[in-house]
C-alpha cells in the first residue's frame, strides 16, 4: 500500500493540525464517525459559552429567539445548495420522516419501498402508515454481485407511492445512485425521502438532481455538530402541507411577544412551519452554527476526497487480511464495511475496546468510518488487532 494514499499534505488536510481541532487522546484510534462525530474544540467552547449566556436570560433579545436559528438555517442551505426556505430545523430523522409520512398521499394497496435492514428511524414510520392505510411495505434486497440502485429499481412501479433510502447503506457505505432512484420515482408518480444521514457533509449531493420530496439528516454525525439537532428539507411543493405540531414559534408573526394572544392561522415563510418546537435551541444551534461553518470552511468535495483516500486504504488493506469489500464503484468514500468469512468472533468487540479503537459492528459487517483527524497508523493499529483477533477464532 502507498502511504501517499493518507499522506495529508496530499489531500490539503494537515494531520496534526486535524489533532489540534479535536480532543482526542493520542491512545485513542476513533474509527467510527457514522457512530458519532467527536466534538471539535470550537464547538465545545461556543456550547459553553451558550451555557453560560443562558445564565443571563435578561440580555436576551426578542429577535434573538430567531436569528440565531435564521444562521443556523441559512448555513445548512448552503451546505445542502438550496434556499433558506427550503429547511427546517428538527430534533432527530424521525422527526423528519414523521412530517414525510403525515403528509405524503398513500393509499390502500399502494407501495412503500424500503431498503432490507435500513435503520430503525427510516422503518417505522412507515410500518405505521401501511398498517394504517393499508398499504404494503415492499423490502428490498440485494443479490451478492448485485448494487442496491440495482435492485431498488425495478421494485418501484406505478403502483409506489413512496420510496424511503438513503445516499448509502447504514451498515457499510454500499452506495445508491439516488440521480437514477430519484428518476424513476418521478416517472412513476412516487415520493422520494432520503435520509441522508451517513452521507450529508462528507459526500458530496447535488439536490437539484435527485430533487427529494424530503430529505433528514441528523446533526451529530458527518455535520460535526450536537447531539438533538438536525435538519429537515422539504421540496417547494411540499411546504404548505401540514405540521405535526402546532408551535407559536413557527405562526406568522411570532417576532412580536406582545401580540402573541391575537392567535394566527398562517405560518411563517417555507419550511419554517416545520420546524421543531423550541427551534431557536439556545445551547445547540451555536454549537452547530460552529460545526457547519467549519465543514463549509473545508468544502464537503475536499472532505470526500481525504475520507475516500482513507476507506481505499483500509479495503487494501482489508483485502491482504481476508476480508472482502464492496468493489470502489459500489461503496461511498467515507466508510467502509469489511466481512470476514469466519464469523465475527465474540470477543472482538471487547478486545478493540481494551485497544481503545472504536468501530462498528452492524449484521456481518465491521464498519469503519473516518474523518480527517485519522491517520496511517490509526489504520495499522486497527488491522494489528483484527490480525491477533481472527487468527485466535
């Protein structure tokens, strides 16, 4: 393997600078960013600083209930390529999968499309509304050789209603071509709702080619931010259905408290209705205001790239090892699913963590998934000790 593949100053990311954003020990090999994104030191100080604000809740402003939020929301526009309008800011996916359910027409012996063994937030929901409606809920699955944009096609017919997926695989990175699922909705009448979660700030996404209906994505993970804060697109034909909860934050006119008790019906502009409430999120939204700037400050394009040259590594070396990988055109560059033919041995979760290295396992698959603070020997260290774990298996 060529080191040139993680050499930083190849890909414009310095490793030690990297080190010197995140708090994370020397001893530690952190692996597992589709897990949770450790917490940049910015981000860190501007939630302390918040918390500290909010000692003096006197120095609050009316404006400052929305603006901080209006911040927030104007950067994660940007980071998607859309207008302001088209976001609103959410707690969690199934939130946002919540909204696409309640509003999206499904009726009895219609179908709803599912990847097999999606995650939980992208089920649910939608087990909820075909037994309500009626409808079926249709599970895909893949054959070995076979990609997941492969096998979702010809399960959407004219008789979808929805298609819930993401930009790739929860488990292992395997990637769909949502340009491609995006079209043929469209051309049979179906919704697209994309959780784009394990993908959203390290790989790029062109919306106004996919063009989803809805698309969620949590903000703890590749968008570096807080636990409790996401984010919610919603098509422009989509933003004036309904809510599924009726906050006054999100009323027109809400900016003035002193005419809060003459009750309104209409909502402020696009998605804005959507939105959580409690949006202006006094402690969060700063915290995550730091974390987008910073991932637009380094460009999702850049970020991809060092995060891809990082999975392509770990599959060459996953390869030497035994292990098999999706081939490079099936998989998305920022992580990694590798299986073994043995089965994972039961003491390998206990034995990375005596290690202090931190991946996943998801089925079959140990997952692995980096960021910019990782480096060569993050990688040595982790195949050094899958190497002593299978061979006592």
């Amino acid at each position: 393997m060529s080191t040139d593949l993680l050499n930083p100053t190849a890909h414009s990311f310095s490793s030690q600078h990297m080190n010197n954003l995140f708090e994370i020990p020397s001893n530690v090999t952190y692996l597992n960013c589709a897990n949770m994104a450790p917490q940049l030191r910015a981000v860190t100080e501007a939630g302390l600083a918040a918390v500290r604000g909010k000692a003096s809740p006197w120095k609050l402003s009316a404006p400052e209930w929305f603006s901080g939020a209006e911040e927030l929301r104007s950067l994660a526009a940007q980071l998607l390529g859309v207008e302001t309008d088209g976001v609103a800011l959410i707690p969690a996916v199934s939130y946002g999968i919540a909204v696409a359910a309640a509003n999206i027409p499904v009726a009895k012996n219609q179908s709803i499309v599912l990847l097999d063994q999606e995650f939980p937030s992208n089920v649910y929901a939608w087990r909820e509304l075909a037994r309500r409606t009626g409808a079926q809920l249709i599970t895909v699955k893949r054959a070995a050789a076979e990609s997941w944009t492969d096998a979702l096609e010809p399960a959407i017919t004219g008789n979808t209603a929805v298609v819930a997926v993401g930009q790739c695989h929860w488990t292992d990175g395997a990637k769909i071509d949502l340009e491609r699922v995006g079209n043929r909705a469209r051309e049979l009448g179906a919704a697209l709702v994309v959780d784009s979660s394990q993908s959203l700030g390290a790989c790029p996404l062109d919306i106004a080619r996919v063009q989803p209906d809805f698309l969620v994505s949590v903000g703890y993970k590749w968008l570096l931010g807080p636990y409790g804060l996401g984010y919610l697109y919603v098509a422009r034909k989509w933003r004036h259905a309904v809510p599924i909860e009726q906050s006054w934050l999100t009323r027109s006119g809400s900016e003035d408290f002193a005419r809060l008790v003459e009750y309104r019906d209409d909502y402020r502009p696009g998605a804005r209705r959507f939105d959580m409430g409690e949006f202006p999120q006094f402690v969060l939204a700063p915290m995550a205001r730091t974390a987008l700037q910073q991932i637009l400050s380094w460009g999702i394009p850049q970020i991809n790239g060092s995060l891809t040259a990082i999975t392509e590594a770990i599959a060459q070396h996953a390869s030497n090892e035994g292990f098999t990988v999706l081939p490079t055109g099936q998989r998305c560059g920022q992580m990694i699913g590798i299986r073994h033919r043995s089965n994972i041995p039961d003491e390998l979760p206990k034995v990375l963590r005596e290690s202090e290295i931190y991946v996943s396992i998801r089925g079959d698959s140990i997952r692995i998934s980096p960021h910019l603070y990782n480096t060569q020997n993050d990688v040595t260290r982790l195949f050094a000790v899958l190497r002593r774990a299978y061979s006592r298996s």
